[in-house]
C-alpha cells in the first residue's frame, strides 16, 4: 500500500514490520522473503522524513543497508527495537551508529532452534557498549534480552555502566543457572554493583527480569532483590518473588508478574508474604504447578487471592492438567477479591473438559462482578503455545446490575487440526453463588436490624 501510495510515508511516525510473526496464530503467517521487505523499505525511507519510532520483528536481523538508509534519511528516529535470529551479530553493523536514541531493544526471537548444552553468554559487540552508554544519554526505554534461552544468551554486564536518569522502562534476561549451577550473569545476579545501578535509576517505573530454569527449582533464596526503598517510582515489576523479599519491597507496585517459573505448593508462604507486602498491587500474573489434580487444593487457592485482596485483574496460569475439580475450588475463591473487573484463566486442557464458553459461565457465577473472563487451553507440553482461546465480555442489567448474557470471541485449533474463528453472544441464567447470596443476605441483615433500630428509637421518642 505504502509503494503505491508513497505520500502517506511522510505522514507516520511509528512503523511496525513484523514479517513472519511468530504470534501470527491461530493460523500462520504465509512465508514471506524478509530481504524483499527490506527492499521496499528502503525505497520508501527517504519519504519516512516524521519516522520516530521502527519496530522489527523478523526470523533475522534485518540486512544492514537498512539501517544506514534510515540514518541517511530518518532524522528524526529515537525509537529502535529488533529482534535477532541464529546470525551473529557484527562489529561494523550499522545498527549501532546511532546516536541520541531515547528506546533501543535487542531481542533473541521466540523459536530458535535449541540446545540440550549450557548456553555460553554472547558477548555483545563494544560498538553497541559505545553507542548506548556513550551516545544515548537521554535513554528512557532499554531491552537486552532472549526469548530463546536455550540457544542464545547475551552477556549484558556492561549494563551498570550506564547512567541515564531520564530511564523509566528496562528489561533484562535472561537469567539463570550457569554450567557450574551459581546464578548468572554473575556480575549481576551476585554482585552489589548492580542494586547500585537501580538506586541510581530512581526514575524506573518498569522493572522486567527474564529468568529460564530448566531442569531445576530456583533457590529459595536469592542475593539478587530488589533495593529497599530505592525505587520509589517502579510501578510494575516481572520476575520472580524471591527478587521481591527484601523488607520492605517497592511500595508503589501495582502490577506484578510471576509467570517466569511454576509456584509450587511448598513455596506458597513465602509468595503469600510478598503480596501481602504490595499494599498497592491491582494486577497479578502467576503461574502455580500442581502435582495432582486429585487432591484438595482449596487452601491454597484461597492463600494466594486472600493475599492481594485489592486486585482488579488477575491472570491466572496452570500449564498442566487441570480438571473440573481444581477449576471448582480456584473458583469458590473469587469472592475474596470483590474489586476484581477481568479474569484471565491459562490451564493445560483434556479433551474430556468442559468447554471454554462453560468454564467462562462457572466464573462468572462465583464472581459476578467481573466485566471480562479469558480463557485459554496450552499444550501442556508447550506452555508457550495455545491450543484456543476466548474472550467473554459480560454484559449487565441495567436495572438490577446482574449479568445477563456474554459477547464471546472464541479462536484456535479445531479437534482436526482446522484453525477457527467465531463470535456469539451466551445467554446466562444467573443464579449466584452460594458465597454472593450468603453475602447479599448478610448485608440485608444488617440493613434490617439497622432500620429496626432507628423505628425502635423513633417510637420511644413519640411515645416517650
């Protein structure tokens, strides 16, 4: 469209090129020759003249021509973020002759073909050092990270000689087990000069830490947590709890992310403490790993929500099996979070579970004050890959503010291997949950005995 209509070139300011998508689900991406993509943008980088802001996400870096047209002709680009495949990254790019870039990220992309050995960190080249710690001193967003751990890590020490005080947003990872079973980057994951690099960050409101543990458990106790009271503006933070047991963690949290490895039950005091310990917190994202399905996991359920009792949207994740049962008692916990307005469920489907449209109807119920319910079957296997997903927005009321019906989207691979894509609106015949009547009816009681007892005072002062 852009070739044909070249003249709306020099009116955007934020490009996103995203050959070969990799979340291009539930059906894929056709094919599509990246080196013809590059082509076409450098014929239209000299009409980009307001770009700001170019977002790669190929199966490559893209050829370096690119890079030096838009340094040629895009004056006005800050923003940079690329992902990188299997190919080596060179000293000469030009990749990293910019200068005076607000955002820049470097990411190993989702898919690389793995491998069963310990990754060696990649030394990233010191033209990218110069570029960013000498020629980018207004850097506000920075990302140097790998969605691929098993086959490619970066070595991002250098990272504590940075000094940008205008940085707001970093992501770093990933994280992990070396060969000798320490924790690494080891001049990160164990050494003070890090938490010396965050407390110098005092502007840092997006804090995300990729971590990759394998084979093994992380430790139950890390030297790498946050700084107490160092980061006073960090409004969401992606990682793993123990980062969060310093006394006391960042107060100003609201938006928490756990799913970087499974909870286990034997863990569950000391995530309870560090929820407890974000008086804030209004967004959660965990995953929790059950070992079997069959036992009463109530209790547990109930910890977690009981914990963070203010949210207003929680993301849920369970990779493995999770039948009718656990799904019964997870839910019978929902009312423990009265200001919760979007439910998001992720759990490892069988083909004899209920169907994503009942699951939604069974949270809706036990939860009736929710305005979004998400639901999604992984590949047990595969916690990164779906098999569907639905989207239920619930509609109310007017008069009475109960749910009546639910506008659904509905999207994935069929029983057949077929993808599919539907929308329809669910009827629902509410009946409340046991927990919601017991509380209407409390709350009745009470506004019962009260008015008893202003007609009671009322009628000894007439009668008086």
């Amino acid at each position: 469209m852009l070739r044909e209509r070249r003249h709306l070139c020099r009116y955007i300011r934020k490009l996103a090129v995203r050959p070969n998508y990799y979340l291009a689900w539930p059906r894929p991406d056709d094919y599509l020759d990246e080196e013809w993509v590059v082509e076409m943008l450098e014929s239209l980088s000299g009409s980009l003249t307001l770009l700001t802001t170019f977002d790669w996400d190929g199966l490559e870096l893209p050829s370096d021509r690119l890079w030096g047209a838009f340094q040629a002709r895009c004056k006005a680009l800050r923003s940079i973020s690329t992902n990188v495949g299997r190919h080596p990254l060179t000293s000469t790019s030009s990749l990293f002759k910019f200068s005076n870039l607000t955002s820049f990220s470097i990411i190993a992309r989702h898919g690389i073909p793995t491998s069963d050995a310990n990754q060696i960190p990649e030394e990233l080249p010191d033209e990218f050092w110069d570029m960013i710690l000498q020629r980018c001193p207004d850097l506000e967003e920075l990302a140097i990270c790998t969605f691929s751990p098993t086959a490619r890590l970066f070595n991002f020490d250098r990272i504590i000689e940075g000094s940008w005080p205008s940085l707001h947003s970093l992501t770093l990872g990933s994280f992990g087990y070396t060969s000798d079973f320490s924790l690494g980057p080891s001049a990160l994951a164990n050494d003070g000069a890090f938490d010396d690099f965050l407390k110098d960050h005092k502007a840092l409101k997006y804090l995300r830490f990729l971590w990759s543990f394998r084979h093994f458990m992380s430790p139950d106790t890390l030297s790498f947590t946050l700084p107490a009271r160092s980061l006073p503006a960090l409004t969401t933070f992606t990682g793993i709890y123990q980062q969060l047991a310093s006394s006391p963690s960042p107060q100003a949290i609201e938006t928490l992310d756990l799913t970087c490895e499974p909870i286990y039950q034997s863990r569950i005091n000391a995530v309870c403490a560090v929820l407890r310990g974000l008086p804030n917190l209004t967004s959660l994202e965990i995953w929790v790993h059950l070992f079997d399905s069959n036992r009463d996991h109530t209790t547990f359920f109930h910890n977690i929500m009981a914990a963070c009792p203010g949210l207003t949207d929680l993301h849920f994740m369970c990779t493995n099996s999770f039948t009718a049962k656990p799904l019964k008692q997870l839910v019978s916990g929902l009312h423990l979070l009265p200001k919760l307005k979007r439910f998001s469920l992720t759990k490892g489907h069988k083909y004899l579970d209920e169907t994503m449209v009942e699951t939604a109807s069974r949270i809706l119920r036990a939860a009736p004050g929710v305005k979004q319910i998400n639901v999604r079957w992984a590949r047990e296997r595969c916690p990164n890959h779906l098999k569907q997903e639905g989207t239920y927005d619930v509609v109310c009321d007017e008069t009475t503010g109960l749910p009546t019906s639910m506008v659904a989207v509905e999207k994935g691979i069929g029983l057949v291997g077929g993808s599919f894509s539907k929308s329809f609106r669910r009827t629902i015949d509410f009946t409340p949950s046991a927990d919601w009547q017991s509380g209407v009816a409390k709350r009745s009681k009470v506004v019962r005995k009260r008015v008893s007892s202003m007609l009671s005072v009322r009628s000894s002062v007439v009668y008086g």
